[in-house]
C-alpha cells in the first residue's frame, strides 16, 4: 500500500566538485601566500633575518608554482575544481595532537612563543597540498589534513632560527611523498607513508648521521615534554578517541608493551636501565600514540597492526 522505502545508502550522492575559474583558483595560493607574509609582522619572524628570508622564499616559492599551474590551465583548457573532502580521522588527529600542544604550552612558554612558526607551516603546507593535487590532476580535495601533519612535526622536531628554512623543507617532504610514493590499497590509490611521520624520519637519520641534531631543539623538546604535570596520561586520554573510533588501539599497546618488556629484560641483563629517565620516555610514549597511528598507513589485519607496534 505504501511505496517501498528507498535505499538510501544507495541513492546518497557523492560530493560534487565545485569548478571554479582560474581568477577564482588564484584565490586559494594569493590567500595562503598573503597569510604567509602577514606572519612576517609578528616579531618572533621578522626580527630574526633567517626566519624571516625563510617565509619569503616560501611564499615566493608558491606563488611562481601557483602562476604555473594558472597558466598551464589556461594553455591546455584544464578546467580546475575545489571538492571538500573534511574526513574524521583528521578531525580527532588534529585535536588530540592541538590538545598536547596546549598542554605542553601551558607549562613550556617556548611552546607558544612558537605559535608563529607552527602556522607558517600549515599555511605552506596547504598551499603545496593544494598545488600538488592541481599539478597532477584537475580537483583539489581540501580538507584539514595539513592540520594535524603540521602538529605532529611539530610535537617532536624543530628548527632552531639560523637553520629554519629546513621547518619548511620538512613540510615539502611530506606532501611530495604523500603524492608521490603510493600504492593500490582497496582498490583505491593511497599514500604509504604518515605525511609526518616520513620527513621526520628522514630529517632525523640525517642529523643523527652527520652530527648535526644541535641545529634542531630536539632533545629540548624531549626534555621539557615532561615539565607539564600528569603528561602521560593526557597524552593517552587526547589519543583516546582516536585509537577507539579508527582500531589502532592494538598497534599502540603492541608498541608499549614491547617497550616497557624491553626495558625490564635490559634492567634484569645489566642491572641500569636502557634509558635514563623512564621505561618508555615521553617523546616515545608520544609517537606511540599519536605518531605512526594514522589509519590510512596502518595495517588493515590486526595481526599485522599487533606485529607492526613490536616492530
């Protein structure tokens, strides 16, 4: 008597991208490349000289890719289209990663004397993600993805003034090898490696190779992550939703328990301990959880999540 409900997974349509024209386009890098040189006003950048010619270049640096992406548009007749594509796992990273850098702040005043820098970045790292998607192909999918990549990076790795301009090669490295190195996961083209995770990597083995980690504040960074009181368990609780909604859970307690195991064999082998200040130190207990957790780049067996935390 009543017509059949209708599926409705079936008929919900997919997010239909916007095509803009190229004066429209030009907004998005005009945008972020003005955002880029307003932060040279604020006096933590434009009082140092490298950090200062270091977000010049860096907005230089998009707008002449901009300007040839435009033009290459126009010559070939590409039209070009902005979809929004905002996905949850970035969502919770990004609070759960803003949560600890807000934390830390609270008790470490350089964590928000650096503010200035951190947005720098996830302007440049909206812009490259944005030139990227529009040098290879005709849609930008934007979302707050450059977000929480920014926060992680900055969790753990920074720059000191006379050697900043690396901050931003950093960020260069993570997009280009998101874009650029993936796989067929699904059926579907994917990213193998954490956007953060990967330039931190990379950056780290280099410094660690060439003797070279006094250019960077990391080891005071790893060092001052313990001044704010009860941090390992506001690290749990901020990676909370995330291991329980995207079942990463099992990578991160894999990782832990094989940390603080080893840590105890080490103790009962040599009777000191492997490292000085805890079983597991904070900036590992960090990465633990809100690192090499991204559900994209996990394993999608849990056997293999389990094997990857030991790892």
């Amino acid at each position: 008597m009543f017509p059949a409900r209708p599926n409705l997974r079936l008929n919900r349509s997919l997010p239909i991208p916007r095509r803009l024209s190229i004066a429209q386009a030009a907004l998005v890098p005009t945008a972020l490349t003005a955002g880029l040189l307003g932060l040279t006003l604020v006096p933590q950048i434009g009082r140092d000289p490298v950090v200062f010619r270091s977000f010049l270049v860096a907005a230089a640096v998009v707008m002449a890719w901009a300007a040839w992406v435009l033009i290459d548009a126009v010559r070939r007749g590409r039209p070009l289209s902005i979809e929004l594509a905002i996905r949850k796992p970035h969502v919770v990273q990004m609070f759960a990663q803003g949560s600890v850098l807000v934390w830390w702040g609270w008790y470490v005043r350089a964590v928000y004397d650096w503010a200035p820098m951190i947005a720098g970045q996830i302007l440049f790292a909206f812009a490259i993600d944005a030139l990227l998607q529009w040098t290879r192909r005709d849609t930008y999918r934007f979302g707050v993805g450059p977000v929480p990549v920014m926060f992680s990076i900055n969790l753990f790795l920074w720059f000191k003034p006379d050697w900043f301009y690396f901050q931003f090669l950093m960020v260069a490295v993570g997009f280009l090898a998101k874009e650029l190195i993936r796989w067929q996961k699904d059926g579907k083209s994917a990213h193998i490696f954490n956007p953060s995770s990967f330039p931190l990597a990379v950056a780290s083995l280099l410094l660690i190779a060439t003797g070279t980690t006094d250019i960077t504040w990391g080891p005071e960074i790893a060092s001052t992550q313990y001044n704010p009181p009860h941090i390992f368990l506001v690290i749990f609780l901020a990676s909370l939703p995330g291991q329980i909604l995207f079942g990463v859970a099992t990578m991160t307690w894999a990782a832990v328990v094989s940390a603080y195991g080893f840590g105890l064999l080490y103790f009962a082998a040599t009777g000191t301990y492997y490292f000085y200040d805890a079983y597991i130190p904070i900036a590992v207990f960090l990465g633990m959880h809100l690192l090499f957790t991204d559900p994209s780049t996990s394993p999608r067996s849990e056997s293999g999540r389990v094997l990857f935390g030991v790892l």
